[in-house]
C-alpha cells in the first residue's frame, strides 16, 4: 500500500477509536449521581421559589398572562415550538394542584425515587416553566434545563438513591455496573459547558472593559448587583486589571484547558473561583452555585465516590457496595484523560 495511503488509514482509524472511547467507554455513576442530587436539589429550590407568588406568574391576571406568552414564543410563520402544559392553564384550582405535582416530581429526582421516569418528567417540568414564563428566564434557568435534559440520558439512579436502597432491602441488588449511558450523559454535560464558556468568552472580548482590564471593577460597582460593598477595590486597579484578564481568558480556553490533566485542576479552580465570587460579591448566589455544580461533570467517579465516602463515613457501610468494576484509587480527583482508557 502507498505510504501515504497507509498513513491516512492509521490516522483515520485511530480517530474513531478515539472517539469510540470517549463517547462509548462505560462510565460509573458517581459523578452523575452527585448532579442528580446537587443538580436536582437547585432545581427543587427554583420551583420552590415559584410558590411564594405563583399567581402573579401564572394566574388568569398574572404579570404575563398566557396569550401574552404565545405572541412571545411565536415564529415568523405563526408557529408555536416553545411547548408547556402551563400554556393550557391559569386557574389556580389547576395551578396549584400542577405545581405541587411538579414539585413532588423534582424530590423524587433529588431522592433517586422511579430515577428513570422522574428524570424525564423533571425535564418536561423544567422546559414548562421556562416556556411558559420567558421574561422570567435567567442564566440559573438555562443551567437548571440542561443538567435536567442530560439527567435523562444516563443512570443517575444506580447509587444513593431511593431506588438502589430498595433493591438492596428487597433482594440481592446487582452490583453497581458502569453503563455507556452514563458516559454520553458526562459527555454531553462537560461539551455544553465548554461551549457556554467558549461563546461568553468570544462575547466578553468584544466589549472595550474587557481589554482594558475595567470590566471587573465596573461589575463591583453597579449596586444593582452588590451584596458585598467592593468599592475599596477602586484603589487597586492592577488587582481589578489582572482579575478581568484572567477571567476573560479563562472563559474562553476552557473548553481547551479543561481537558488535559495537567491544566483541569487549575481550570476548575478558576471555575469555583469565577462563580464563586460572582454569589458572594454580585448577588447572584443560585446562578454561580448551580455553574459550580455544573463543572463537577469533569470530577471523575473515583473521586467522587471516595470524597463522598469521606464527609459520610458514618454512613459508609450504606454507601460503600461492591462494584462491577473497581473503582479504583482517587486519581488526583479528576477524569482520567479519555485517550488513556480503553474500551473493554
């Protein structure tokens, strides 16, 4: 065979069995299992919100009523693709009983109770009231829906849960096995993040605050987001300079720092970091707690596992089962970069 020939052959096979192992590698359920609890219990909390004044939302005299929310959701040609079952209804004898459903629902996730079909109805749930209340919407929203549609996709259910407690009190539960389902939900998780992270980062370097190194001071100083008074900061404007670099350009080569394992732990520092002070110095405590959540997708099983094992050790004989598949030592508590695992 023509060397050149050989060498694109090589090259090509060795790209899908690339990709066969990054997408079809079974995974264990740890890590999503923690989003389905942390992710689920954000969730929760949202909807729980909703009920301090779920009439002016979603009452026959709400602030936006259903009609108003059509016309909102309406396409050039006069097609509706934003679909709710709040759409259908605004009397509170409905209302109510609907969102007390839905929150039943969504603890039922968080508890790993029936996992596979609450997963599903937590996103039906979850997609509705943003559907229904668009001008309501805000980034905590869009975070909520994704982790929820990607909660779907693997077996979030297989530990700690109400579902494997079941089985291990009614009959010898299976070991906890690793599912391929469980890796693409990950994979999806980790791919959408970087791709949030990528688009902000290319949409912060058009602002002129961005290259000056103002942006982060201009954000200390709007008091329409200040929970903590940091206009103290003003006298250092290197600090504020070098903290809107940083930021920027964290933001946009994350999708390409978080993958390798010498740069992931840096990178998610920075993630808690970002967030972090966004909900203790901007106000926005839901939004940067469920983004920090959200990065724990780049956590690996192992480290999860033995992390929880830790903060839980007196609960460790109900958390510790035996597993398919070793779990294996901490490894330095982040995935294993998907070109060193094979596929077996």
């Amino acid at each position: 065979m023509n060397p050149l020939a050989s060498a694109a052959k090589n090259w090509f096979a060795a790209v899908v069995r690339g990709w066969d192992r990054f997408w079809f590698t079974p995974a264990q359920p740890h890590t999503l299992a923690l989003l389905r609890i942390l992710g689920g219990g954000m969730i929760l909390y949202t909807h729980l919100v909703w009920s301090i004044n779920l009439e002016a939302f979603l009452g026959p005299q709400g602030w936006l009523p259903r009609g108003a929310t059509a016309v909102l959701n309406q396409t050039a040609e006069g097609n509706i693709y934003a679909w709710s079952y709040l759409a259908w209804v605004d009397s509170p004898a409905l209302v109510w009983p609907l969102h007390i459903a839905a929150l039943i629902v969504l603890a039922m996730l968080v508890a790993g109770f029936w996992t596979r079909a609450t997963s599903i109805l937590a996103f039906v749930i979850t997609l509705s009231y943003c559907h229904r209340l668009p001008m309501a919407m805000f980034g905590l929203d869009q975070i909520n829906a994704l982790l929820a549609m990607y909660l779907m996709v693997g077996r979030s259910g297989d530990v700690w849960s109400v579902d494997r407690w079941l089985a291990t009190r009614k009959h010898a539960a299976p070991p906890i096995a690793p599912s391929i389902g469980t890796n693409i939900a990950i994979r999806l998780i980790q791919l959408h993040m970087c791709i949030i992270y990528l688009f902000g980062g290319i949409g912060k370097m058009k602002g002129v605050t961005w290259w000056d190194g103002t942006a982060t001071w201009y954000s200390f100083s709007n008091l329409e987001y200040q929970s903590l008074d940091m206009l103290w900061t003003v006298h250092y404007p290197a600090v504020l300079s070098l903290l809107t670099h940083i930021t920027v350009f964290w933001e946009t080569f994350y999708c390409f720092l978080v993958w390798n394992k010498i740069t992931r732990p840096i990178c998610l520092a920075l993630a808690v970091a970002v967030h972090g002070g966004i909900a203790l110095f901007l106000g926005m405590k839901t939004f940067g707690l469920v983004m920090i959540i959200a990065n724990m997708a780049f956590l690996s099983p192992e480290f999860v596992h033995a992390t929880v094992a830790l903060l839980c050790r007196p609960f460790a004989k109900l958390l510790a089962r035996r597993d398919a598949v070793p779990l294996g030592p901490p490894r330095a508590a982040f995935l294993t970069n998907p070109s060193s695992t094979s596929r077996r």
